[in-house]
C-alpha cells in the first residue's frame, strides 16, 4: 500500500493507532474500537491490518500498534498532504 491509496479515512485512523486510542478483539484487526467506540468502517481494520500497516502484541483483545511500515506510511502520507496544502494557499 502506498501513500496515495491512503483515504482520509485511513489516515485518520493510522494516526488514532499511533496515539494509542484503538484496541482489535479479534483476528484480523476487527472488531476494532477507537477510544472504546465501534468503528464503523468494518472493512478498513482488515484492510490495514492485511496490508501490514497495524498488528497487535499478546492475546486480544490488545491495543492495535503501528507496524514500521504504517509508520513510515502514515510519515509519508501526512507529509504529502502537508505539501498539498501549501501548494493549495
């Protein structure tokens, strides 16, 4: 997965990963609760966790973590958009 392919959605919730506000009850990065709420986008955990952007550690339910490689995404993706937004001004 690359930074482009990205939604706002994805994004949003690769920066909620890495503030430690998101918990997986099972396989798969689903269910997945963001500050103990639901997350309604059932597919997009899945998705991320299948493209190795979020794991967890120790038996769930766990606190979903960023993998190096949603790090380094998520870094890319917030400084592409930083560069959009100052060519937009």
């Amino acid at each position: 997965m690359t930074p482009s392919q990205l939604s706002n959605r994805d994004r949003a919730l690769l920066r909620a990963v890495a503030a430690g506000r998101c918990t997986v009850a099972g396989a798969y990065g689903t269910p997945l609760t963001i500050d103990g709420y639901s997350f309604t986008d059932q597919f997009a955990g899945p998705r991320l966790t299948g493209a190795g952007l979020i794991t967890t550690t120790g038996p769930l339910p766990a606190p979903a973590q960023l993998t190096p490689t949603g790090q380094a995404i998520l870094r890319a993706a917030t400084s592409r958009r930083s560069a959009e937004t100052r060519r937009t001004r």
